[in-house]
C-alpha cells in the first residue's frame, strides 16, 4: 500500500524545499508540489478552492478520486504533495478518499508568510500574468493560488478597504484554523510530524526524526539539506514597522476565537507566532 502524504500550510512556507528534501534523502519517492502540468493529477487550486467554498463536496471529490487514481498508477511506495491547496480545497473531502493519510505541518512567521503572499500577488498583477485569476460565481476575480475573500473570517472587515498584506495575513489565521480543526475532527494528530521554517527544514536532525516518524528509510545516514527555494526576485523578507501596525490594525478587530489556537502547541513555544499574537493585547 503507497503511503501519500500531504502538508498542512500556507504558500510561502518552505513547500517547494520541503519536496526536494523528500526527492533527495527517500528512496522510491515520488514527490509532487503544484501539479499543474502532471497529467491525470488535479492540482485542488482554482475553481477547487470556490467549490470548497460554496460547499461542492460532490466536486472536490471526483478530483480527489481522480488524484487518487493517479497516485494508485505510480511506481513509488511514497506519494508527497507538498502544494499548499489542501487547507484551500481537498481537506473537506480528503479524509474520505484518503482514509491513511499522513501530513506534514509547515509553520512559519505569519508577517512573513502575508509579507511574501502579498509581494507574489501584486507581481503578477503588474506583469497582468495570464492564468492567474477565475471569476468565480460571485462574478469576481480570484487568484488561483488563494482563497475566495468570502469566508467568514473576512465577512467582519467587508467595509473597509484591506491591503494586500491584511488580506494574506487573514488568510494565514483561516488556514491555521484549519488545521487545527482538520487534525481534531479526524484525531489526525499521531499522524502529523510539525515543522517550523525556516528552522527546522535547515536542521538535519530534525528532518531526520521527520522520516523516522514517518518509518521512511534514507539514501544513507547524513541527510541532504538540498533544493531548490523557492524566491522572488527584488523581494526583501524583512518585516517593517509599517506591516506590524497593519497587522494590529487586522487583530485589534478579529473575534477572540480566530487567535485561541495560538495558546497551544504547535504554536503556544513558537516564537513568530507569539510575537504576532501579542498585536492582539
């Protein structure tokens, strides 16, 4: 039986590093990221992220039998797909169709996470890169890599004018939540292995417990920490002052509920999580 395993995160995660570490260090692996050109497999982004939405399960599902047919084809006694629609699509449907699935939990600072998203996003609107955006049924464009704009958690701030920024690190609080509320409805929690990025995906020892909580044999005892990141050009990570006030400007005006995962594990000793949570004081 092929182990598949998928990641619980958001873009700008470490995903793309996250499947060459797979590549490199475990044999008969056949990992994926985005797989937008990888015939007869579904990529869950797009019109699957609205289906999410508007509640199509009977949708997500023929993709995900699809994805499923796919996997059950290849030769590799490991599927990884490291793309970041499963918390934006396929978890509705994911545990149905995938009853023995494994995860990998990505964390990463939030204002980073926003600050990368919102850069990527106003990139392309710039260049006007085709295939980007879908109008969905509410008759606006959406960007295929994000969310709709209309779950609940945006519902509050429908009045004012969100920048970029704002927006993504809403989206990132969403995602989160969903996670959590992923692993608990489906007590996935002993079959998820958390990694907090940058740190800990540079950290050879704990990739190497990684695979080990997995049962997952290596190429050789010393780990490859090798791949490709994921960057763009002209991009500073840096967080300004400018994005702080904007993301307490977001939490000062967000229901409680939204940040009460954040006084717990994963997130209660992560340092990024609880610098951000503190806005909200």
């Amino acid at each position: 039986m092929k182990q598949v395993i998928f990641t619980l995160t958001s873009a700008r995660s470490g995903t793309v590093y996250l499947r060459h570490l797979f590549q490199n260090n475990v044999p008969s692996c056949i990992a994926r990221h985005e797989p937008f050109f990888d015939w007869g497999n579904p990529t869950m982004f797009g019109r699957a992220i609205y289906d999410a939405y508007a509640g199509r399960l009977d949708h997500l599902r023929k993709l995900l039998l699809k994805k499923l047919r796919y996997i059950q084809s290849l030769r590799g006694s490991l599927y990884l797909e490291s793309s970041h629609a499963f918390l934006k699509s396929a978890y509705r449907v994911a545990a149905e169709v995938f009853p023995e699935l494994r995860l990998v939990h990505l964390i990463r600072d939030p204002l980073k996470v926003a600050r990368s998203q919102a850069y990527r996003e106003a990139w392309r609107r710039r260049v006007h890169a085709p295939f980007h955006f879908y109008r969905g049924d509410d008759g606006r464009p959406h960007f295929v890599w994000s969310l709709t704009g209309n779950e609940e958690i945006f519902r509050r701030f429908r009045d004012r004018q969100l920048t970029l920024f704002q927006w993504y690190l809403l989206e990132w609080i969403e995602i989160e939540n969903r996670a959590m509320r992923f692993l608990g409805e489906h007590q996935f929690h002993s079959r998820c292995y958390t990694l907090h990025v940058p740190a800990d995906l540079n950290d050879p020892n704990k990739i190497k417990d990684m695979f080990d909580f997995f049962g997952l044999d290596t190429f050789g005892p010393n780990i490859v920490l090798q791949g490709r990141k994921n960057r763009s050009l002209g991009y500073s990570k840096d967080v300004t002052p400018g994005n702080e006030s904007e993301s307490a400007a977001v939490l000062s005006e967000l229901p409680s509920e939204y940040l009460e995962i954040f006084d717990h594990e994963p997130y209660l000793n992560c340092v990024c999580t609880q610098r951000f949570c503190s806005a909200a004081i």
